[in-house]
C-alpha cells in the first residue's frame, strides 16, 4: 500500500457507481491506512451540507493499537447482548431470511476484530437546546462513507457505541455540548464492494401523491 497516491486514488469512479456499489464492509484487514487517505476521506465529509452551514463536523481518528482496544473492549460485550435475540430468532425461524443471517454474522464479526480495524473513525458534533444533533451529522458521515468506496477503503456506520456515550466522548477529549454520534471502522476491506440488497426504487417512488395500494408495504392510514 506504500505505493498508492491519495491525490489521485478514487477520483476516477463515477458518482453513481460509487452510489451502487457503496455497501457495509465489516470484514476488515488490520492492514495501516495511510495518515492522507483518512485526511481524505474525512475532507469529503466536510463538503457534506449543514444547517446554517454551521459545519459541526469534527472527526477523530483513533488509529493507535491500545486506544482501539479500549474501543473493542467495550463495543463487543454490549454488540453481542444487543444481537443474540436476534440470533436465537434466525437459529428458530426456518423462514428467517438468509440475508438477514449473512448480516447477523458480519456485525457480529466486526464486533469481535473490531480492535484490529486500523482506524476507528468518531464523527462528533453539537447540541441544541441540550438535544444531540446527530442529524446534522450524518450527510458528513454519508460522504465519507463514499469517499471510502471511491479510494477502496471498506466501512460501515455503526452508532452502538453510544451506549457508553459519555465516557467514550470524555475519553477522546470532547467536550460535553460536542458528542459523538458515529463510530466508522476503516479499513482495507476482506471481502469485495458489491450491489446491497435494496427495495427496487418503484416500490418507493411516488409522484405527486402517496399512493397505498402500490405500496408492498402498505402503509395504510398510518
Ligand atoms: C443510523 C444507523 C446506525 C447503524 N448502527 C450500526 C451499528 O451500530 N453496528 C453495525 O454493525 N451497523 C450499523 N449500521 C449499519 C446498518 O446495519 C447497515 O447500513 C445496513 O445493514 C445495510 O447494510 P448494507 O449497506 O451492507 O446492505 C447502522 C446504520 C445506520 C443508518
């Protein structure tokens, strides 16, 4: 990898295909990401839109071996209670799809390496009113999420480590009005970009009008 140029990489990929093809990758190399390719990545973020164009963004990558451990250690116990119920349902459901199982064990494989997953990626920001905004925060994270399939970086969102929120927050430095609100494990992916699994686009489009009897869903009157 000494011999990528972060100028250059990913800038050739059509923004659609990027779009496409743009999916979870939780099976990670441990393999170092160079410090400009983060720098990277995270620039993108910064084109992302907010409010006012407050830009609230800060990101903070954890890429020392020790401080992502103190990551893992505390993200995989509560991972794991979090998804066994989930688990047990697909080991009992004969019907419980397939895909559902396949994304059960890239989670639960994240949760376990997480430690080896070069960087870990806390996107942080701001309240209001004393409320977390993490919704000003998520086109950031939506085009680092892309910039990482455009220089072939894989990635995933994760927000579970919100539950020990405020002691991960305090053990980066942040103060208390700038929370984090995503954590985005990166790194050389395992596996292969691909298509995700996504409901056809006519099932969800409408034009002018709602329309519940084309909806497979069929959100009546709710
Ligand atoms: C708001 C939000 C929170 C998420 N939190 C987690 C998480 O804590 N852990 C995790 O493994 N994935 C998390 N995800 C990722 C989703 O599970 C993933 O986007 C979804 O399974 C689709 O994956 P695909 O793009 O590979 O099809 C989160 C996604 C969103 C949008």
């Amino acid at each position: 990898m000494n011999d990528i140029d972060p100028a250059t990489l990913g800038e050739d990929i059509g923004l659609f295909e990027a779009i496409r093809t743009t999916r979870a990758i939780r099976r990670l190399k441990p393999d170092p990401v160079p410090d400009a390719l983060i720098r990277k990545v995270c620039e993108a973020g910064t084109f992302a839109p907010s409010g006012g164009n407050r830009q609230p963004w800060k990101f903070i990558a954890v890429t020392d071996p020790e401080r992502r451990q103190w990551v893992a250690e505390r993200y995989r116990p509560i991972f794991l209670e979090y998804i066994q119920p989930a688990v047990e349902l697909g080991e009992k459901d004969p019907n419980f799809p397939e895909r559902k199982k396949k994304m059960q064990r890239a989670a639960i494989h994240l949760a376990e390496h997480l430690h080896e997953a070069p960087v870990h990626l806390f996107v942080a920001g701001w309240t209001r009113r004393g409320e977390t905004q993490n919704q000003a925060l998520m086109p950031a994270v939506m085009n680092i999420l892309l910039a990482c399939r455009a220089v072939g970086l894989g990635a995933s969102l994760t927000t579970l480590h919100r539950s020990f929120g405020a002691e991960c927050d305090a053990w980066l430095g942040l103060p208390k009005n700038c929370p984090t609100a995503a954590l985005i494990p990166i790194g050389w992916p395992l596996g292969k970009y691909g298509t995700p699994p996504r409901k056809p686009v006519d099932e969800v489009l409408f034009f002018d009008r709602y329309d519940a009897g084309r909806d497979p869903e069929g959100h009546r009157g709710k």
